[in-house]
C-alpha cells in the first residue's frame, strides 16, 4: 500500500498542485554563513522536502534568508522538488528590476516560481513589470501581499481590478480571522490562490492554549496537536491554497506537516474550533 500523500490543493489560474503546508523564512533563514549557524534550518529544509511539501516563501526583506535558502537547496539538491516564492520590496521601476535579478541569483534559480509585490509597495509600477516578466519566462506566478487585517479591502480591490493576478498573501489565523469575509470571498471569485502567513501569531496562539489539554474532539480530525489544529483549521478554508509555517526546529516541522495529513475539520468542527477559541 502507498503510504499518503499530503493534501494538495489546485493553484486556480493554472491547475499545478501545491501541497497545503509550506515554509516560511523570516528570521529562521535569516542566519550567517558559516557551518554552525546553519545547523537549523538545513535539517528543516529536509524534513519539510522528505515530507511533501513544497512552496518556501522568502523576501529581500528577510535580511540574509533568500542567500541561505538558494545556497542551502542547492546543497541538499532541492530545486526541482521545491516552490521558490521570494517577493519585491522597493520603489521604482529600475530598482524593481535590479532587486528580482539579485533574487533570482540568491536564490540560484533563472526562473523563480513566484514573485510578489511585499505590502504592496509601489505595487502598480511593480505589478507592470511582473507582468513582462511573466509573458517572458522569467517568473511562473505573480502576487499580491500585506500582513495587517487594515489591507484586507486593498487587496480585494486589486484582485478585482486589475487581471493576471495569480497569488494573494495575508494573515489568518484562528485568532484574525476577519480575511473569512474581507479578502477570501474576492480571491474564490477572481480565481486567485492564497497564501497564508502569521498562523500561528508568532507564537500567540500557543501562549493562549498554554497548560490545555488538547480537545478530545481533535482526533475526529486526525488532529494530534495543537500546532496541527491551528494549522488545520486555517487549510479547512476553501479559499486557502497553502500555509506557510515559519520554524527553526525540525521537530516542529514534522509536526506542522502532519497537518496536512488526514481529515480536515467540516464546516461543524470548524465552527466548534471557533467556539472553544472564543471561550478561552
């Protein structure tokens, strides 16, 4: 018998599969270049390839994650199993330009597989010069992102104005969950898939749940943590594409994939999920 494979769910506008728990770099990559300091996430990155997923989100923002995470796959021969999601983040055409270049040679791949406008910045010039690139091979994807639930409505007014938009990118967690109704509905009706970042509020959800036990109802969803019940809840949303998990510890790796193993909460469990939450 075949051992399972981790959920996928369709990228809309092309139909490629995307397993539904990813990995984030933010300060976990962000580490120097010398043996010892990459003793973390190398052993990351090979639980999270080993265990099916896929997409690694990056940015320019994230100090020296984009060099450690092209040196680090290539290292371990990663590349054609992996995602490559990294981000601009700057003002003006040239500079757009001169910033994607110096992404792609970081991260040691010509052709990267997403490239997204980080918190919107000068997204329009920005957004033009996606486009091109798209039409000319350089890049498989475009996006959209923001990390405040106040950007929620501009998002959604981006993807409804402007077309070829193939990712968006925001927080959502059991604890904000205001992107149910101010992002998610526009994302399902323009066909755009989404990216979810903050699931675990930086560590506020397990600081909420401290000294709890577990809910007995959990397994009913094949649910063996609370990292996995967090995680669960948000890849039960229809709208959701993937997740994207940041972690230093391997262990904590395995344990967020899991999540996308198994049964996911129903609209039922969804809802009770709610309820304990809000009863805390």
């Amino acid at each position: 018998m075949a051992a399972p494979a981790i959920i996928s769910r369709a990228i809309p506008s092309s139909g490629e599969a995307m397993p539904v728990i990813g990995l984030g770099t933010w300060q976990v990559f962000d580490v120097g270049a010398d043996e010892r300091a990459r003793q973390q996430p190398r052993p990351v990155l090979q639980e999270f390839a080993a265990g099916g997923g896929r997409m690694i989100d990056t940015s320019p923002m994230y100090g020296r994650a984009e060099g450690v995470t092209g040196d680090l796959i290539t290292e371990l021969g990663l590349r054609p199993r992996v995602f490559l999601a990294t981000k601009v983040w700057t003002s003006g055409r040239d500079q757009g330009v001169a910033q994607m270049r110096c992404s792609a040679e970081l991260l040691k791949s010509p052709v990267l597989d997403l490239i997204q406008i980080h918190n919107l910045l000068d997204w329009r010039t920005h957004l033009a010069t996606l486009r091109r690139m798209k039409e000319q091979g350089q890049v498989r994807y475009i996006g959209i992102t923001h990390y405040t639930t106040g950007a929620l409505p501009e998002l959604a007014r981006i993807l409804d104005s402007e077309p070829g938009i193939d990712f968006v990118q925001c927080g959502y967690s059991l604890a904000t969950r205001e992107a149910e109704a101010r992002l998610f509905p526009t994302a399902m009706a323009r066909r755009v898939a989404v990216i979810v970042n903050q699931p675990f509020e930086t560590g506020g959800v397990f600081r909420q749940v401290r000294g709890r036990s577990l809910p007995e109802w959990a397994a009913e969803f094949d649910c063996g943590s609370w990292a996995q019940l967090f995680l669960k809840y948000i890849v039960a949303e229809p709208a959701v594409t993937c997740v994207i998990p940041a972690t230093a510890n391997p262990e904590h790796m395995r344990d967020d994939l899991k999540a996308g193993f198994g049964r996911l909460p129903d609209q039922r469990q969804r809802q009770q999920i709610r309820r304990f939450w809000d009863s805390l």
